[in-house]
C-alpha cells in the first residue's frame, strides 16, 4: 500500500471534485481516494502492483488534468499558484466591471428597431467573455456531458448559450421578435454577469489554497540545495536527492545537512530547531544522530546517510503537510450532493415551465416559454451555493490569520464547532517550555555569584536544556564564568569539568549524594515541584539550583474561558506528577495524567472520540504528534517542532493559550456563516425560481433573463458580503 499525491486541474465547482472522487475510488487498484477542490488535490491510496499511472489516467478519463505532485518540487508549485491567482481575479473584475457597465449603458440606451454600435459592442464582450476568461465553462460542460454526471458547468453552460443565442437574435432579427412577442433588447450583460461571479468564487477557493501551501513553502526552505559527497576522498557534489544509505558527506560550517545521517567524523555545533522546536545547539559528535535540513555550526563534520534523500525527514514532513490538506468541511459535502441534485431538477422545471405556457394557455405562448425557460436557467445557477463555502473559509483563513490562527485547510473547522473536549499538553503549551533559574541554595559560604559562575563554567559546553537556563541567568545577572577544561557529559546524570583547578560537577542530587545523606535544608529543597540541580566542588556539595518552567501569563484565562463555555480541559504531559500538579492546580484543571507517553496521549484521544466527543489537542512536541493527528482538532503551539505543526491542521502563532479559545470560536462563528449562506442559497433559488417561470405574470411581474441575472448577481453579492463580515466577528473577550 502506498500514497500518492496529484495536481488536479479544471476542477471548478463542488460537482467536479465529486465526480473525480468517484472515479478513483471505482478504479481498481486503488483502495480510498480523497480530493479536495480548494487545495487542487487528490490524495490516493494505491494497492500493492498499482502504478501511479492508473490514477492519472483514471482522473483524465473524468475531463480532467492531473499530475504527479512532488512533494520537494513547491517553489514552482507556488509560483504558478501566485500567477493563477492573479490571473482569476483580473478575469473576474473585468467580467463583472464589463457586465456593470453593459447594464447602466442598455438603461440609457435601449436597443431600437435596428441594433446600433452599443448592443454590437455588448454582445461582442460577452462572446469575447466566453471565448477567453470563461472558456472553461463549456469545456467542463462538455466533460459533465460525455461523462453523464450534470453539474454548475452544464447549467451555466446553458444559461450563458441561451442568453447569448436570445441576444444574438435580437440584435440580428429585432423585427421578427418584436412581431412574436418577444420585447427589444439584448441579455448579453447577464452573461458577463455569470461569468464573472463564476470567476469570483474560483479567485476565493484559490486565495483559500494559498494559505494552506504556505507551510509547504516554509518547509522547503530547509532543504539543501547540494550535497558534498566523498568517493575514494574525493569530494562530488550531487543533489540530495541521489544520495543512498552508506553514502558519506562532508558538512562543512553554515551548511544545511541534505540527508539523514550519523556522524562519522569530526565535530561542531548543531541547530535542530527544524524537528525539536529547541534553538538551543546541540553538539555534533561521533554517533549522533542528524535529521536532513539541520543547520550546522561552526565546525566541520562528515556524516553517513541513513536514508534516502529522498525519503528523508524534511522529504516526510513535506509529505505530511500534503496529505493533512486533503479534507474539507463537511458542509462542503452537504452542498456538493445538493449541486448533483439541484442540476437535473432545474433542468426538467425548465422544460415543464416551457410546455406549460405552449399548452395551458388558450393559445400557444412561444415568447413566454422561451423567456421562461432561458430567466430560468440564468437565475438557476448556482453561483451562490458555489460561493457560500469558499467565501466563509477565505474569510475564516484571513480572520483567523489576524488572530494568530493559521488554518492549514478548512475542514477543521466543522470540528473546532463541536469541540467539547480540549486535551493540552504541558511543557510549551500551558508553559513557556523555557526553563528559568528561580532559586539557588547555597549549602557552603559562598556567594550565589561565585556558585553561578562555577556552574555556567561547567554546563557552557553542554547540550542539555536545563543547561541553557543556567546560561541564561548567568547572561541576565552579568556573570562572568571562569573557562573549563576536560568537560565531560555524563549521560542521565550531568556534567563535570575541571575549573580554575578544581573538580566541578552539576547534574542529579542522587548523583552529587549518592549515599542520601542531606542537609536538612537540602531535603526541604528537594521536596519543590521545579527541577532540582546539585552543584558539587571537589568533591563537597555546594549549592542546590532550583529550575522552573513557568506558565505562560495568559494559561489560567485560557482555561476559565474553556470552561466558561463548556468544554472540559484536561492535561497530558510526560512531565513528572509534581510539576504536572502544580501547573493543573494553578489553572483551575481537575484531570491530569503525568509521565504519559507518546502513546498513551494518542490512546486517551482515541478514548474520548468513542464516548462520542469532539476532542481538540494542543501541542507542541515531536511526541505530541500522534494526537495532534488523531484528534478532530489538532492545534499546534506555533513554537513547537516542525513534525508537531505538519500533524495539526491548525498553528497558533506565538503560542498564546488564549488563541486556542479563539479558535474554538473562530470554528463556531464559521459555521453559522456556512449555514447562514447555504440557508440563503438554497431559499434564493426556492423563491426566484418559480417567479422566472412565470408564476407571478398575472399580476404583471415577469423576469427577464437579465432581470434574472442582476438578481443572480445580488445573491452572490450578498453571499460574499455576508462571508466578508466575518472579518469582523468577536472571537471572545480577547478578540478584536
């Protein structure tokens, strides 16, 4: 079994990407089959022996494009992307500019008996309208149509040939229409009018795709560009993506690491705030194992590779990303079933009005069916039910990224509505994940000063994070450390150097006592919450250093907000029970579970989603990635890992507990605006429809197909207006 992803292309409605699923998933050879129209995307399950080639051939026999994506290759991706934006919104604009200024022209200027240089003019735009920005319409009509499945396409494809068929006889033969009945004038404009709120809601999905390729793009900036490969001590320089397990590399200083591997020589500083979230640098030395993209220090090291270039870490957090982007929400699914359904139905209530006003009246009324049936297939289309999602998810990403809510798709916004259970981790999430220097003790007659600085000497060459803590306070007290030699890192237990003469070494009080004979004042030092160090001078303990995680300033209004709307709050963390206490006691959390592992988090996820609750986790660690996967919404810190952030569908920018209160709400606001466009789409069409057939002409009210058109256009207008004003919203009392 394996995955592929494709580039998609032509899929322009809610019925394409239907109709492209259904393909996939009754070709064999495929397993499952996911395609999201906002992204461009299919993800596909391949079954052992299937080539990628049958699922492209399977989506071309569907009418459409599609390619191989690679997950590397996204700059080019992003730059093609960034032209069709562009490129959308411009078509669009001038279809709805072109079709605005056609309808103030044909008030002042109606068409005479004779068509004049304006209704030439009108007309022309409208054909040139067909022919370029929307040639995409009766191409994917004609693909609906070989493949027997009518959606958006076949019914604006329609609309516009019968507007544009009415509009070229009144301007060809005004006289004759004028003696069967049919009023004067041209209905080009509204098919400038369809097209352009068409193009409209193509330009919003694709705005909505720019925001979740983003960290696509973030990632690659990661990836090195070449690799120094050694062959019988020569140095060959090969793009990464060559490179095979055993192959041995030169890392020279300021260099990105293109593949996994181990180092086999030499030694230097690393940064592997790419996997760990930590910018603290590690020490590169023999065995140490280095993930590709990782930023090399100073020194120059030589590694073997482990993987393969291309199946290297930086390659599957890429990956990871993709197939994370492949859902949509639910609603979507709601309108695209409505859209099979809705097509043939209107269809079949065109041709009925038609027959109605031949065969009811006393006398045949040919005018009155043609009018009836083209206002009926103009009006009809449904270009608000194709706006009503993507203009809320557009609003949404934009809304949310103002907030520090950046939403990779927008499926996890059905979920953040119905979240009633947030799951969040400790270190990082509800704390800085920055350990800080509170206290020392000092169980000799030296000064603080003097035992900071013997400590700093000794952890200034260690990798561990406590050590960066204690470098820090050294930094912010002005301490300056006397130079160490002989360091040593003892693994699991600290470290020790020679100072200034003497034996110096930090690390486990267990390790500094080994026999448990304390000081009375270090026994009460040992019983805190925080992270205990002991400082030990030739042989003499000297001092005790007490290390803190500490809240981060806004945790304990994050979660009274929570419960304040009636989600319970529980913590996980694989910290020990005391911190863990302490952090759930200050914040008002009842359930906690301490030293939990990776597992155990992803099992208490799996746990709650069987009792039948939607459940959100936030986190930030490479361990927290299970369950950021699992839950029905993961919500990474944006200060974690990077593997954290490519399992959630959601970042919270700066790390601030209170976005995750934002988030819920950003999630419940969406989704009153998705029902509240799709409730005005669908009684837009339930109220205008029976009125373009004719129902109200007794009473001397009939919709032309222009007529029908401005008031398609008012609809989109207020589905769009509607959406936008969720740039507004109130997402809390933190909110803006």
């Amino acid at each position: 079994m394996s995955e592929i992803v494709l580039d998609v292309t032509g899929m322009t409605c809610a019925a394409c990407s239907s109709r492209v699923e259904r393909k996939l998933a009754r070709t064999q050879g495929i397993s499952r089959a996911g395609v999201d129209l906002l992204q461009g995307l299919a993800v596909v399950s391949l079954e052992d022996g299937c080539s990628a080639e049958v699922a492209l051939e399977a989506v071309r026999a569907a009418g459409y494009g599609a390619i191989l994506r690679n997950a590397g290759d996204t700059t080019k991706q992003a730059s093609q992307h960034r032209a069709q934006v562009r490129n959308q919104l411009l078509a669009s604009l001038t279809c709805l500019g072109a079709g605005a200024i056609s309808m103030v022209a044909m008030a002042f200027h109606p068409m005479g008996h004779h068509a004049g240089p304006l209704d030439w003019a009108i007309f022309l735009a409208a054909v040139l309208a067909v022919a370029w920005p929307g040639r995409t319409v009766p191409i994917q009509a004609w693909s609906e149509l070989r493949s027997r499945a009518l959606g958006m396409h076949t019914l604006a494809a329609l609309g516009i040939a019968s507007a544009l068929s009415l509009s070229a006889a009144a301007i060809l033969f005004p006289q004759f229409l004028r003696d069967h009945g049919f009023p004067a004038g041209s209905h080009a404009e509204s098919v400038l009018f369809l097209l352009g709120f068409l193009l409209l809601g193509r330009w919003l999905e694709a705005k909505v795709k720019d925001h979740s390729r983003q960290a696509l793009s973030e990632l690659s900036r990661f990836q090195a560009q070449v690799a120094h490969r050694l062959i019988d001590g020569n140095e060959i320089d090969c793009a990464p993506e060559l490179l095979l397990p055993g192959d041995r590399l030169r890392i020279r200083p300021g260099e990105r690491i293109p593949a996994d591997g181990k180092v086999c020589s030499g030694r230097s500083t690393a940064d592997l705030s790419l996997v760990t979230g930590e910018s603290d640098p590690i020490v590169l030395a023999m065995g140490v194992d280095v993930p590709a993209g990782t930023l090399n220090g100073t020194g120059s090291v030589e590694i073997e590779v482990t993987r393969r270039g291309v199946d290297s870490t930086l390659t599957e957090l890429a990956r990871m990303v993709q197939f994370a982007q492949g859902s949509r929400p639910h609603l979507q699914a709601f309108a695209e079933r409505f859209v099979r359904r809705f097509v043939p139905a209107v269809l079949a209530f065109a041709a009925l009005s038609a027959l109605g006003w031949i065969f009811l009246p006393a006398s045949p009324r040919w005018s009155d069916a043609v009018f009836a049936m083209v206002a009926i297939l103009v009006a009809a289309c449904p270009c608000a039910l194709g706006l009503a999602i993507p203009a809320v998810a557009s609003a949404a990403a934009a809304r949310g990224a103002k907030e520090g809510l950046l939403l990779r798709e927008p499926g996890i916004l059905d979920s953040l509505a119905k979240v009633d259970v947030v799951l969040l981790d400790k270190t990082g999430t509800l704390t800085q994940g920055r350990p800080e220097l509170v206290e020392i003790l000092p169980l000799s007659g030296w000064s603080e000063t003097t035992l900071l600085a013997m400590a700093t000497a000794v952890e200034r060459d260690s990798e561990h994070p406590l050590a960066g803590a204690i470098l820090r306070a050294a930094g912010t007290r002005k301490v300056i450390p006397p130079e160490a030699q002989e360091f040593e890192a003892v693994p699991g237990w600290g470290a020790q150097a020679m100072v200034q003469g003497q034996k110096v070494r930090i690390g486990r009080p267990d390790w500094i006592f080994p026999g448990g004979a304390l000081p009375d004042a270090a026994s009460a030092f040992l019983g805190r919450t925080g992270s205990i160090l002991a400082l030990e001078v030739d042989g003499t303990p000297v001092a005790l250093l007490e290390l803190r995680d500490p809240l981060r300033s806004t945790a304990v209004q994050a979660v009274a907000a929570l419960h304040a709307r009636g989600v319970r709050v529980e913590l996980l963390t694989g910290d020990a029970p005391e911190p863990a206490m302490e952090a759930a006691r200050a914040c008002g959390i009842e359930v906690v579970q301490s030293r939990i592992l990776p597992q155990g988090k992803l099992e208490r996820v799996k746990t709650l989603q069987s009792q039948g609750h939607c459940v959100a986790f936030v986190g930030d660690g490479l361990n927290d990635a299970p369950a950021l996967a699992a839950a029905d919404a993961g919500l990474a810190v944006g200060s974690g890992t990077a593997t954290a952030m490519g399992a959630a569908r959601l970042t919270l920018v700066g790390g601030d507990p209170q976005l995750v209160v934002r988030a819920l709400e950003l999630g419940r606001q969406s989704r009153r605006y998705f029902l509240g466009n799709l409730a005005w789409a669908f009684g837009y069409n339930a109220l205008l429809l029976p009125v373009a057939a004719g129902i109200l002409s007794p009473w001397g009210l009939r919709l032309s197909p222009g007529l029908s058109a401005l008031a398609m256009s008012l609809s989109s207008v207020s589905v769009l207006l509607h959406s936008l004003s969720l740039l507004r919203a109130r997402l809390g009392p933190s909110g803006n």
